[in-house]
C-alpha cells in the first residue's frame, strides 16, 4: 500500500527522535553549566529562540553547528549521542542506494532513568558547586571522597 502524499509530509515534518535526542543532550549540558539559552546563543552568533528550536529538535544541528556547539560546552562531539534510547541506534540508516545498515559495533545502552537523575536540581547544583572549586588538586579530592563515600560498583538510584 502506497504512502499518501500527506502522510509522508506530516511524517517528514515531524522531528526526528535523534534530533530530539541531540537536542535534549544540548540542553542538558547547557543547563549542567549553568549556561542561558542566551548566552550560548551568543556564543554560537544564533539567536535564543534557535538554540530553543535546537533543544527541542525542531531544527537539525548540522555538523559544523554542532561542532562549535561542543566546543562552547566543552564535550566531545559524541557526548550529544551518548544514552540514545535502545533501538534508536539500531534501525536501519537511509544512504543515497536506499536502506543500508552501519558498521558501527553494537553498544549497550546506559541504565534507564541516568538522564532523569542528571536533571534533578540537587545533581546540577552539586556538579556547579563542584566546578566552582579553583583549586584541581581540591577538585581531585573531593571527587576521590565522593567516590569513597558511595558503594563500590553502585548503579544511579532513581530515588
């Protein structure tokens, strides 16, 4: 059965769930900084309503976009393509013969929940607080300490 042409118009319209996933990274890391939408907009030389588009993947982050936007937020470019939701990254990938599969090795995904525990307000002050420390050798050690407090091998407890 043949697909009408606005079915395949709404279908084409709508975001993609890996700009989605793209741009909520963006907003996340953005947000774990302390950083305005305004701020990283001027930053970038984009107005705050196109890093909002961005953030809700509105609008495709294209590679050179999304290159300077890693460097302004101080993450490697695959930080905005870590904890993508299983299957996400598995499906085919359209290339310009059709339908193709990658080469990449298969990953296994972060637990569930990681993200909704990295936006709770008491993780984002603890990590402000954290990168507010100058010294990096007091730095070090407070990591080392947090790490000494919690239970060896750990999981993320969404509680």
């Amino acid at each position: 059965m043949a697909e009408e042409p606005a079915e395949r118009q709404e279908r084409e319209s709508r975001p993609s769930p890996i700009d989605i996933h793209v741009g909520s990274r963006i907003r996340l890391r953005r947000t774990l900084l302390g950083m305005s939408q305004e701020r990283l907009g001027d930053a970038l030389g984009l107005t705050f309503q196109q890093v909002q588009k961005y953030e809700r993947g509105v609008n495709r982050v294209g590679a050179s976009r999304l290159f300077d936007i890693s460097r302004v937020l101080d993450v490697p470019i695959s930080y905005f393509f870590d904890d993508m939701p299983e299957g996400m990254s598995e499906g085919p990938v359209s290339g310009p013969r059709g339908r193709m599969y990658g080469f990449a090795e298969h990953q296994e995904p972060f637990s569930a929940g990681v993200d909704d525990q990295l936006t709770k307000r008491e993780t984002l002050e603890l990590v402000r607080a954290y990168y507010r420390i100058q010294d990096p050798a007091m730095r070090k050690h407070m990591f080392d300490l947090m790490k000494s407090l919690a239970p060896p091998e750990a999981a993320f407890d969404a509680g």
